[in-house]
C-alpha cells in the first residue's frame, strides 16, 4: 500500500511561471520530491513535473494547522478521475484528519474554470469528500502539519488489488440487470466516431441501455456498471469511471477513437484489474479533426474522431451477447458516414483560426478521407 510522509512547518508555493499542464514546475523544498507527479508511460513511471530552484517562497499568504497534499488538479473529467484523487486514499482510510484542507496545484491555464466546475463535488461526494475542503494553492500556504500520500495508482498502470477492493465497499442505489452501450454521439467535434448514432439504434433494438454519461452521476454510473454483463463503450472519460467502481463482471468492449496503443496505455492497462474481461475494437483509422494545437503546431489529436467499420463492430458485439443484429445496408452506412464528415468540418468554430491553419486541417482530412474512399 501506499504511504503518507509528514512535514512540519511546510511552506507550499503555488506552481512555477511557465507551468502548463502538460509540464508543471514545483518549487525546490525538503518535500518537493514527495510533490512530484507521476504517469506510466513507454514502459516505466515518468514524472510531468520538475524540481527547480528558485526565490523563496513570498510572503505567507494563509496559514493552516493541518492540511493534506492532494496533488495535481485537472479541469478534465477523465484526468480528475484517472489522476487528481489518487493521493486522497486516507481521506476515505480513515489515516488522515476528516476535516483537513486538501491543498492542489491547479494547472496555471485552466485556474479559473477548474472552479467552476461542477463534477468535482459529485465525484469528491462519491468518496465521502466535502468539496469545501479543496483549496487551491494560488499563493504560499504555511501548513504547520502537512501531510504527503503517495500517489496509489499512475495513468497507464494498474493499482494493487487492494486499493480497487476499497472502491467496492462505496454503497450504491442497485441498478437492472443490463447491458449497457457507453455513448459519445452528442460528442463528435470533440471525440467520437462517424456513425455511431447507428450503433445507438441497432444495440437498442437488440435490448441495450444506452447511456450518455456526461447527464448522469457518478453513483449512478457505478450502480449501471456493476449491475451490467456486458459494457461496450466509445472511447472516452467514462471508462474511468471504472477504476472506482470496485470489482466489475461485466466483459468490457472499447471501441477506439485513437491509436490501439494510446487505448491500451490510458485505459485498458488501469481497467483490466477491475472487469471480468477487457476487449479493444480497433478503428480503420483516425481522423484529423477540425481544432488545433497551437503549442505542438499540429491537429489536437485528444479531439479527433474515427473511422470504424460499424457492421464489423455489430457483428463482434452480437457474438459476445448472442443475440442478432441484422447488417445495416451499406447505403444508410455511408449516409451516416457522410452526414458526420459534413458536420466534423461545418459545425466547428473556426474562429479562433487563420485561414492558413484550417487550409492545413482541410488537406489533412481530405487526403484521408481520399485514401478511404469514404466518398465512394
């Protein structure tokens, strides 16, 4: 199990100029060490945060007797879920004061909206957390008993075993009996693929529930997955949810929007543990979408969309169920297809965009969309 390392008259500093949330820099002190933030990635942990030296913190700005260090804070619902809470085990463990500030670093860029966000009470809720207890660390905080857990699971890496059972101990509302399709339709600028709306009809038709997560809780996300057989999901922040849902014997299908290899690290490795079996359906391909990366010069591929053989993907879902699910006529396929690409590319604002960046994203798409055959 992980551990909590104490610190007596500790001066916490906001993070550094220059820290994104992509790469945060903490001030060097005698507890920063135990403030770097962890990710499993190419095979072993690497760090996103680093060390550096520099002018003593300013003036105190707050002082608290007892406070507990949570980490990083994501404005992402995924990251909140698969990152953000993992120092926060003794607050359910009963190893730390049930009243004590959880002190976070917010991502310098998105400090404002990490406020306002409303999914943070409903999952901190989920964990018997009082939201009222997070601070954000936006100007030295002295804390003259700090507490340090070690982070109990990396993005990309399984937990122990023991660490998902305690999730399981949460009690939930029952739910049905069910199997359940995980939805990202209404998400198709931001991360879904072409004609998933026919996947909706056709698993409805065939008896399963489908669901669109971000219009539901988590307490009710876990009733449905831990009642469910079988879950297939669209490659998305919701299959985090599973990582604190305790044990699950449904047998998990994620169709991917990105690279088998980007699913299998982010979310397979972490949910594996947890379900009874795991399965990826790979796409055809993943397509460029319409936003851009200004930092990395390039399309944000966070956001894209895919192109999956949707009359494959019923097929191997009507296998693991058996039940029948009629092939859809490949004219009403590419209908789809077709009515998806027009709104990937009209339905965007453009606005924040030169005409230079969206000829380069247009190109893009077009070559793939060519080399496809999508148009036939």
């Amino acid at each position: 199990m992980p551990t909590i390392t104490h610190f007596k008259d500790a001066v916490v500093s906001p993070l550094l100029p220059g820290s994104t949330k992509h790469r945060m820099f903490i001030q060097k002190s005698d507890f920063s060490e135990q403030m770097m933030h962890w990710r499993y990635s190419n095979g072993k942990p690497q760090t996103c945060t680093e060390q550096v030296e520099g002018e003593p913190p300013g003036d105190v700005g707050r002082t608290l007797d007892d406070a507990i260090y949570g980490g990083l804070i994501w404005h992402n619902y995924g990251h909140f879920l698969a990152e953000t809470i993992h120092r926060l085990w003794p607050c359910w463990t009963g190893q730390a004061s049930s009243d004590a500030p959880i002190l976070f670093h917010p991502t310098a860029d998105r400090f404002e909206s990490i406020l306002k966000n409303k999914y943070y009470g409903d999952i901190l809720g989920y964990l018997s957390i009082d939201a009222s207890r997070i601070t954000l660390i936006d100007q030295p905080i002295l804390c003259k008993n700090l507490a340090i857990p070690e982070q109990a699971k990396l993005l990309g890496h399984p937990a122990d075993a023991s660490y998902y059972e305690q999730f399981g101990a949460i009690p939930v509302e029952a739910s049905e009996k069910s199997r359940i399709y995980v939805s990202r339709g209404r998400h198709l600028l931001n991360g879904s693929y072409l004609g998933e709306r026919i996947i909706e009809e056709k698993l409805a038709e065939a008896g399963f529930r489908v669901i669109y997560p971000e219009h539901l809780g988590i307490k009710q996300l876990v009733a449905m997955y831990r009642a469910a057989d079988l879950i297939v999901f669209s490659e998305g922040s919701a299959i985090h949810v599973l990582e604190v849902a305790g044990k699950i014997s449904a047998h998990v299908m994620i169709i991917a929007r990105r690279s088998d290899t980007f699913t299998k690290t982010n979310f397979l490795n972490a949910i594996v543990p947890v379900c009874r079996s795991v399965e990826l359906l790979s796409n055809r391909a993943t397509l460029t979408p319409m936003k851009w990366d200004p930092r990395k010069q390039q399309p944000t591929n966070s956001l894209a969309s895919a192109y999956v053989d949707l009359n494959a993907m019923l097929k191997i879902i009507a296998e693991r169920c058996a039940v029948d699910i009629p092939e859809v006529p490949e004219h009403i396929v590419k209908a789809e297809i077709h009515r998806d690409l027009l709104k990937t590319i009209f339905s965007v604002n453009y606005e924040h965009l030169s005409d230079e960046t969206i000829g380069k994203l247009i190109r893009k798409l077009q070559k793939q969309v060519l080399d496809l055959s999508l148009l036939d």
